[in-house]
C-alpha cells in the first residue's frame, strides 16, 4: 500500500494560502506584551527551516531543488537573524538605566566609572 500525497498546481497554492491567512490571523492577534516570547519561538521555527533547506539541498537532484532548497536556507538564516536582533532590541527596553553599559566601555568599566560617580 503506497502512502504517498502529491499536491500539484492549485491545491499546493490553495494549502499555501491558507497556512498564509491562519498565520497572518493568529499573530495579528497577539498582544504587544507577548511578542517577544513569539519571536523566541519563531526562531526555533527558523532554525528547524533552515536544518531541513540543508537536508534538502544535500539531497537535491536536479539544479531547481538545488536552488530552491538554496532559497529556502537563505530565507531562515535571515528570518532567524533578524529575529535574534529583533528580540535583543526589545529586551534592551527593560533593562533599567543603571544595567546599560557605557557606550565606549565594556560592562565591567562601565560599573567602576558608576561607582566612582556615586
């Protein structure tokens, strides 16, 4: 007994479309407060994306996988990139004044030269 789905033409257009609107439906609904925890998760997401773009493309056999699958990596490395910088920013806003370090020095300078002020 063969297992075996193929989507062709407008039912891998219609699924794709529909994973597009649920997608877009349900982050449009999440609160601020909530959204970098969502990018958290978005990057593991990313990097399972980019772990199965290298599995395929060291599996394709013809150039339109190979390309494809190239795409594929190169669009979750960068989603994955710019969730970590994206995320990094949106923490820097809770850190209270005194945590921030001086721009010209490293964290340890930055706590002597505030404690030599005090």
């Amino acid at each position: 007994m063969d297992a075996s789905i193929t989507m062709t033409g407008f039912v891998a257009l219609y699924v794709f479309m529909l994973a597009a609107f649920a997608g877009w439906v349900i982050i449009g609904h999440v609160p601020a407060i909530l959204h970098t925890p969502l990018m958290s998760g978005s990057n593991f997401v990313h990097g399972i994306v980019v772990v199965g773009g290298l599995y395929a493309l060291l599996n394709a056999s013809t150039v339109q996988e190979q390309v494809i699958s190239f795409f594929a990596v190169l669009l979750g490395a960068g989603n994955a990139a710019g969730g970590f910088a994206v995320t990094q920013r949106m923490l820097a806003m809770f850190q209270t004044s005194d945590a921030k370090p001086h721009p010209h020095h490293g964290h340890a300078h930055a706590r002597v030269h505030h404690l030599k002020k005090s």
